[in-house]
C-alpha cells in the first residue's frame, strides 16, 4: 500500500500537559473574568491561543543557543543573523528587535505621522495598534472574497488594487506613507497573498513613489502556498520564492516568534540607507543598540537557524499538513470554518456556529469559551472584541466575520491531539442549539482591549 505522511522529526524532549474536569474549567474561566488571556497556562489542555513563541525549537536550535555571542556590540551572532536576512531576503539593512511590534514601532516612529493613513491588506491588530496610537489609520483594501467563508479563492489575502487606488484618490499621496502587506494575511484567517498580486501592489507602488513594506511573520508559509497554488512555481525552490517575494518590497517587519520557529525576537529589514539611519535612533532608543535590538545573542543565534529550517519544503509541508489534517476533521463533522484553510490555523466562523448568539453579545468570545468549558482548549476569538471601537465614534465595530481562531503552534502537538481538538468541536457543535446568549463587557482597555477585557454572562 501507498505509505501515509508522516512528521519528518521525532520527539527528544517532552513537557507535561494535565487535563482537567469541566467543574474545574467552569470555577477558572469565571475567574479569568472570561478573558482566555486570563487563564494559567495549567488550566489549558491543549493551547491553540496562538502559533507565536510557542514552537518547538530544534536540537540545532538549542545547540546553537550555546554558542550565541553576548557581546553589546558587533556580536558574531548579529552578524551571522544579518547576513542570513540579507541572504533570504535581499534587505541589506537589518535593526533586530525583541518582537514583531517593536520593530513596528520603531518604523512607524520614524514614517507615520498625525493623520496619515496605511493602506493594504488586513491590518494584524498590534500594527493598527501603533497606527491608531499616532492618530493615524489603518486601510482594509482587502480583496471582498476574503470575507466569504463559504467561497473558495487561492489567495484570500490579496490586495484589491481598486481599493488601493480609491484609497490613494481618497487621502492623496502626502498622506500615505507606505503600503502595508501582510503575508500570510492573519487577520482574514492566516490566508496568503499571491505572488501575481505582490508584483501589482508593487506596480502600484512605483507608479505613485510610495514604500511597500511586508509584514511579513508567516513569509515563509505564504511561499509554500505560492509553491502549491500559484501557477509557475511548483517547481521553484521555498527560498526562491521567498526571495521573489521580498524583491517586490522596499523592507520588512518580522516577528521572529512564527516562521522565525524562535519564542521571542523581531527584526526590521530595508534598502533604504537614509531610513535605516533614522530608524535606528528609535531603535536604539526604544530597544537596544543596532546589534542587539532587545535580543539576547543567544536568541538571534538560535533565529538564524529557525530561518533557514522554516524555510524547506520538508518542514513547511509538515506544518501546514498539521493545520489541514484538523481543517478535514472539522469539516467531516459539518463545523462551518473559513476556506481553503489557512497556514497556521484554522478558523472557525461562529456566526454560523452559533447564529442564536447576536454579534452585540460577542459571538466569537462566546464559541472560545464554550470550547475551553468542553475540553479545556484555548482558542482565540477574531471578532469583535479585537475589532475594537472606531477611534472616532467610540462605538464598537462590527467586522463581517466572526471566528475563532485554533491557532497550531510549530512542531508541538501530535495528531492525536488533533483528533482531540476536532472532538471537542464536534460535542459543542452538537449542543449548539442550548447556547443562545453571550457575554457584556465589564471593563476594558482604550487600545488592544481583547488582551485584557472583562467579561460576565448574560
Ligand atoms: C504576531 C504578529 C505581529 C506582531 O508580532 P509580535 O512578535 O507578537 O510583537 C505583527 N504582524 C503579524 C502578521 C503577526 O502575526
């Protein structure tokens, strides 16, 4: 018979994990004031809150920590990172940060003023988050098929290049600093951006003289959907592609905790001389001299490594296999979740899970919660609470979809585990019905209020 897949890895180190009873989920979430934030990682069972930070490293990884170089200045293991960037990317340019936000934050000390406004496609909520914070907007000119959970369309991260040019009409080219892509797009469901789409956004970019910068934590999961869905490229190399990709912008953010497969680090990488000069003042103001950026030695040591395994074919394969392999189970099982499935997670649509519970009393949250009270997973609700309220009006905004997010961390959990996850969907799905109600809000925060929001029944 044909052999099945199988992880091209095996398992050296192993850490516990407890299950609990659903007498005990019920007293924790209620005090997590039904925040998953809230929770202690020992009241999870399986934690799908997020792929970021949370993968296993290698043995090469972990040998290369011991021999990271913690000098302050010129470390050998910056060195080594840069040239790895330069090598996979082309940026020449490279300011090391402690995570993906940071190097947000100080790109967009140095470009974003008072009233500008950042188009492209969907904004992930820390990069609105320093948008918003310098009285600046965000603009979603995300393709319409993104938010049809029901359609089925290669690229759902696409840039709608109508929308880019409405927005450039709309706000003139003063008031646009940059364009921002986001590959894999997070927020419409880890769904990557052809590289057909990368070249028009790049079209548009030089047309008009304005930068394009990447956000680019899943590039490497994006160039194994161009590699597998993108006519022309089957046959190219992951870092071929990767390469292709960059080539189409003029630099980069990274959060090194996804496709760095690193639990904590960033970076920023560009052409320009005269922007690296200046972002590196904020850089060595916000996180640390130009060699370090917030990053023990050891940490960029083992980064340069996690670059260049998460960018094969073998281990991308067996990392979106995973994701997919739960996408499968679930849609046997008749649970409404967002197609084709993303990179790094699978994303449930609670609107159509539990369409009794109105959007006013939080859907998403509603259906996370449900989850941990069954199993004791952790999903992450994409929805309303991370959607925030319009900086303006205050009001809560209301995005087409409601999801939540089952976030698969790299190289962690085991099929079985998947066959667990897609069992506990299942016996909520089956008792759908009796859920009708959700949750109002007790307290929350001015920016970024899903992290620590307060919530009670209704
Ligand atoms: C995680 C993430 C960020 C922010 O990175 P952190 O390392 O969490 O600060 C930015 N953009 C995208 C697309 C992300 O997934």
């Amino acid at each position: 018979m044909e052999l099945p897949y199988a992880e091209p890895y095996k398992i050296k180190t192993v850490e516990s994990i407890h299950r609990s009873t659903p007498e005990q989920r019920k007293q924790w979430i209620r005090e997590a004031r039904y925040n998953l934030f809230y929770l202690d990682s020992d009241q999870v069972y399986i934690d799908l809150l997020t792929d970021s930070g949370t993968g296993s490293m290698s043995q090469k990884q972990w040998s290369a920590i011991m021999s990271g170089d913690e000098a302050y200045a010129g470390s050998r293991s910056f060195i080594e990172l840069r040239e790895t960037i330069r090598e996979l990317t082309g940026f020449q340019h490279v300011l090391p940060t402690h995570q993906g936000r940071a190097a947000e934050n100080v790109l967009f000390s140095t470009t974003v003023k008072a009233g500008d406004v950042l188009p492209g496609n969907a904004h992930f909520d820390t990069t609105k988050g320093h948008i918003e914070f310098r009285n600046a907007r965000a603009i979603d000119c995300t393709i319409d098929e993104a938010s049809r959970t029901d359609l089925y369309h290669p690229f759902k991260g696409n840039v709608d290049i109508a929308k880019l040019e409405q927005a450039l009409a709309t706000y003139g080219r003063d008031k646009i600093p940059m364009v921002i892509v986001t590959i894999t797009c997070n927020s419409t469901g880890g769904q990557p951006v052809s590289m057909e789409n990368l070249k028009q956004v790049r079209e548009f970019s030089l047309q008009h003289n304005i930068p394009v910068f990447f956000d680019s934590a899943r590039f490497a999961e994006n160039a194994y959907f161009i590699k597998t869905r993108e006519e022309g490229y089957a046959g190219k190399e992951i870092r071929e592609i990767v390469r292709e990709m960059f080539s189409y912008a003029d630099g980069m953010t990274m959060s090194s905790k996804k496709d760095g497969l690193v639990n904590i680090g960033g970076f920023l990488a560009m052409h320009d001389h005269e922007l690296y000069r200046s972002a590196s003042h904020f850089n060595i103001m916000f996180e640390g001299f130009l060699s370090y950026g917030g990053m023990a030695g050891r940490d960029m040591a083992a980064l340069s490594v996690g670059l260049m395994e998460a960018t094969t074919f073998e281990f991308l394969e067996s990392r979106i296999r995973q994701v997919h392999y739960l996408g499968e189970k679930l849609k046997a099982y008749g649970i409404p979740i967002q197609e084709p499935f993303g990179g790094h997670a699978i994303f449930v649509d609670a609107k159509k899970f539990l369409p009794e519970v109105p959007k006013e009393e939080y859907t998403g949250q509603t259906l996370a919660i449900e989850l941990y009270l069954e199993g004791g997973i952790r999903g992450v609700e994409i929805g309303t609470l991370l959607a925030d309220r319009d900086p303006d009006t205050r009001e809560n905004r209301y995005p087409e979809l409601e999801l939540v997010r089952l976030a698969i961390p790299r190289r962690v959990y085991t099929r079985s585990h998947m066959d667990y996850i897609a069992a506990t969907l299942k016996n909520v799905y089956d008792r759908r019905d009796r859920i009708t109600r959700g949750y109002r809000i007790l307290d929350e925060a001015p920016f970024m209020r899903h992290f620590t929001v307060e919530l009670q029944p209704l």
